[in-house]
C-alpha cells in the first residue's frame, strides 16, 4: 500500500480487524516514514469491480467531494456509492 505522506510502498500492517460481519477489513499500517494510516479492504467479485469503475468514470465533482468529507466513516462512504452507482 502506497503511504499518502511519502508516497512509498515500504509500510507494515499494525492491526487488521474484520467489520460487518467480515465484509470489510480494517488495516492499521505504518510506513517507513513514521506516517500512520489505515486502510479498508472489501471483496468484490469481477463483475461487482468493473461495474464499480465504470460508474466512478461518471461521477460528477459534486459526488467526488461528498466521498471526501466522509472518507473517514467506511460507512458513510459505502452508502454514498451505492447511491450513486444505483444512480447510473
């Protein structure tokens, strides 16, 4: 995983939690640099995937700042993209 402080891929994994019942994995890492981050993961199948990225080619300004500001409640961030990609 890239470090979004220096932007290497030299980071180790610190904690890794299931949520929801093992849908999603939390991963707390730290990077080389001393920069803490934590990462979700989800597994999709390939369908789900390609379907996915061709809704995120659509999504307006608008849509890509509401993930922003909620970006730090999985949840939140989840239910904003079922929206829009029932939405397309």
């Amino acid at each position: 995983m890239r470090c979004p402080e220096c932007e290497k891929d030299d980071d180790i994994v610190t904690d890794s939690r299931t949520l929801q019942d093992g849908i999603y994995t939390r991963r707390r890492r730290m990077c080389k640099c001393g920069y803490k981050f934590t990462t979700y993961e989800m597994a999709l199948s390939p369908e789900e995937f390609h379907f996915i990225l061709n809704g995120l080619k659509k999504l307006t300004s608008a849509e890509i700042s509401k993930l922003i500001e909620c970006k730090n409640n999985i949840e939140k961030v989840t239910k904003e993209l079922i929206d829009i990609v029932r939405r397309i």
